[in-house]
C-alpha cells in the first residue's frame, strides 16, 4: 500500500476531486480557504495542493483473474454442432420477405409532344 500527496496522473486527479468534493457537499470542512464556494472547484484546489492525502490499495491475489480462469464461451458454440431443424428453415423464409417491384414508370414525354397533344 503506498501513501501519497502527489498527484501523478490526471485520471487519480478526476477521481480524487470527486471523491473529496462529495465529502464537502455531506458537510466535510474545507482545508483551505478559497473565494470560491463551489465543493467541486475547492475539492480540485485542495487536491492540486496536496492536501488530501491518499491511499493506493494494491489488488489480492484471490481477487486477480488468471488468464487460466478466463473462459471463451465461443467454445461451446464451436463445439455444438446445431443442425437447423425444418421449422427453423420455415420461420427464417417466412421473415425474409422479397422485394416489391417497383411499378414501371411511364417514360417522360417532351414539352413539344404535350402542346401536340393539346391541340
């Protein structure tokens, strides 16, 4: 377990504010004076000065997976060799449906064959 001040990433920063700017907004006292009254914003101050102090727990070694212990579940899958049975192949045809012809679109006829049309 090591025990800091210092601040050496800025992703223990976010955590490290957040953290202290809740203990602020249940009534924690600031440790320092600031004309800001926000918590979130004293909680950044007070991180980046080194006032709240920390400790990084080291993980046990029950609680580390190994990679032993991992499983694929796409073993059991691959193992099982499924064979579709004939109501499966009936619903999968069902729920493709074909696509609808489009009607056919009668071809545009020009200006000059309309106004002959007319008269």
């Amino acid at each position: 377990m090591k025990t800091s001040t210092e601040i050496d990433n800025k992703f223990r920063f976010v955590i490290l504010a957040a953290k202290r700017a809740k203990q602020l907004l249940r009534g924690g006292k600031p440790r320092l004076k600031s004309k800001s009254r926000n918590p979130i914003r004293v909680a950044q101050l007070e991180v980046a000065k080194g006032l709240v102090h920390y400790d990084i727990v080291e993980p046990k070694k029950e609680q580390v997976r190994k990679p032993e212990e991992e499983d694929f579940i796409g073993e059991e899958i691959r193992n099982k060799e499924q064979v579709p049975s004939k109501e499966d192949e009936v619903k999968a045809k069902k729920k493709v449906k074909k696509p609808k012809e489009k009607p056919k679109e009668k071809p545009k006829e020009k200006p000059e064959e309309k106004s002959k049309k007319k008269k």
